[in-house]
C-alpha cells in the first residue's frame, strides 16, 4: 500500500472510531430478538461449544406463556420482524428436546414471525419428524459435521452419529416432499481445522442431495474468547488487544443498539455469545422487552462500549469486540 493508501485508511478509521464514541447510551431503534431459547438442554458434547464445559446455569425449558409474551411484544414493538428477518428459536441448546417446539414454532408464524432453528438431526425421531412438518418453519439449519462415525464424535462428542443422522434426516426429507412442506433447508458444517477434510469430501454432496437448498460451511468463533481449548481450535490467531491502546483500536461491536436474546426462564442478555448469562438485562416475566432494551443494566454496557473501558466478563475477551488498526 501507498504511503497516500495508508493515510486514507487511517483517515477512515479515525471517522469510525470517533463514531462509535458518539452512540447514544438510550437508543432509538427498537429492539431486535434474535434467539429465544426454548431449552440449554442438549444431547451432544461439542468441542468448539462452551456449553459442554463451562454452562454452569440450571437446565431447563421454556413456557410457552412466556415465549407468547416475547412474539406478541416484538409484533407490536419491531414490525421489521415481519418484513424478511428471521428470529432463531435455539441459543445453547437442542431446541428439538422441547416436547411442545411445534407449538412455539406454529405460534410465531402465525403472527408472522418467520422461525429459523439449528437441529441435529440425530433428534429426529417420528414424534419430531410430524412436528417439523405440521409446525412448517421458515428454515432449518442442519448441524452435521464430519464424514463417518468416527470424524462425528471426534467434534460432536456422541458415538455412532452420524450415520444415524444422515438417514433420519433422508427421512424426514422424503416426507416433507411428500408433504409439500417449504421449509428451507441448509446442511451446515463448522469450517474449521477438525472439518476441513470432510467439508471437502462432502460440499458437492450435500448440495446435490435431493430437498437440500443450500450447503453452508459456517464459520468458526471463539463464543466470548473465555474458553481457551475452544480459541486453540481456530485457524490463526485471535483478534483480540490484551492491552488495550485508544489510539489503535475502537469499539465496533454494535449489538448492544441491535439485539436481544431470551433464555429459557425468561432472562434477557445482550448477545446470542453469552452462554452462561454472564451481563443479564431483566426478565420478560415482570417487565416488557422495550423497557429492559433501555433499562439501566443496558445502558451501563453502551457506555463501556462508548468510552472503550470494557469491564464486563462477557465481552472483554471477544475477539469481535474491537476493530484493530
């Protein structure tokens, strides 16, 4: 790069840096539910999820009041939830052990809220098959690392798997033909170092496989960065700046002015990342999404976010927290 290329480039980095120290602490956009947890329960032992080590809050399941609550709100609160976007029904956890998901699904699209859930598809018993069906949500993400038994419990952590999930979800792709049933469907795949020979062997295969949309090597993240077998499974290093100099770095995460997540019990949290409810905001039960949206609890992190000064366990260790010159 030139010596002018440099220049503009820290020119442009100096207006986003000085932008992102002018973010309100009370914002004027509504809230955005990007996960809503209907269960942290979960069959599998991922490598690359901190829910299998470091999940210490209790188990348990969503009330379907309380998920009623969260899409009625949002309907009036968020019309942009009706125009394309979809709300993922999952956070950490297998939204599928929840004996009642048809009904949540079935709830929210009816009010127009489009569904997405990440599935393993080894859950796929008839019972969730007919649920799937009936309930019909937008798009289904479909978790399924690996090539062979073997390649599948080495990152999923669960023994004779993946055979038995690839027929299952056949299964269930035969009888949604049959069906007529739109759901979208995406095979994803973590692209990382423990996958990176079976998305190569099988890419080409998956996207030919009959009732599959799309296939998706998704990318691989660090969560909040504070689990360190996880960080030494990405490719390169971290983006992170242990000390932390104004002058070349700046805030640029945004989330604290875009999204909410709920847990299964009703606590709200400022990041689909935060997996043990380390920064929680309030909880539905007893208040309303917008009043926590700019509750003080939510006001205090934007003004970590502002001045820079990251003190919360949940973001400081995030490696999509700064932006490095």
């Amino acid at each position: 790069m030139s010596w002018f290329g440099d220049i503009r480039k820290q020119l442009r980095f100096r207006r986003k840096q000085r932008a992102a120290a002018r973010r309100p602490l009370t914002a004027a956009t509504p809230y955005f539910v990007c996960n809503i947890e209907l269960t942290n329960n979960c069959p599998m032992k991922c490598v690359m999820c901190p829910r299998t080590k470091h999940m210490s809050r209790d188990i348990g399941y969503m009330d379907l009041d309380v998920f009623r609550k969260i899409i009625d709100e949002m309907v009036v609160d968020n019309p942009q939830h009706l125009s394309g976007k979809l709300v993922a029904l999952h956070h950490f956890g297998e939204s599928l052990m929840h004996r009642e998901v048809d009904q949540f699904i079935a709830y929210a699209e009816a009010k127009g809220v489009s569904t997405v859930l990440s599935v393993n598809p080894i859950t796929f018993t008839d019972r969730v098959i007919d649920q799937l069906l009936d309930s019909a949500p937008a798009q289904l993400f479909i978790s399924l690392d690996g090539h062979d038994d073997k390649s599948f419990f080495a990152i999923r952590g669960v023994e004779d798997a993946w055979e038995r999930s690839r027929e299952k979800l056949f299964k269930y792709l035969e009888r949604k033909r049959e069906r007529g049933v739109k759901t979208r469907i995406v095979v994803n795949m973590i692209d990382f170092k423990l996958n990176k020979n079976s998305i190569e062997q099988l890419q080409d295969y998956w996207e030919k496989v009959p009732g599959v949309d799309e296939f998706c090597a998704k990318s691989f993240g660090t969560w909040i960065g504070d689990a360190q077998e996880i960080n030494e499974l990405k490719d390169g290093q971290l983006n992170v700046l242990k000390k932390q100099d104004a002058r070349k770095s700046y805030v640029s995460c945004n989330r604290p002015w875009e999204t909410l997540t709920v847990t299964w019990d009703g606590d709200v949290v400022p990041c689909c990342y935060d997996y043990d409810k380390k920064e929680p905001l309030g909880n539905v039960r007893d208040q309303t999404l917008k009043a926590i949206w700019n509750g003080e609890p939510m006001r205090r992190l934007r003004e970590q976010f502002v001045t820079g000064r990251i003190e919360t366990a949940l973001c400081r260790d995030c490696e999509e927290l700064r932006t490095i010159l």
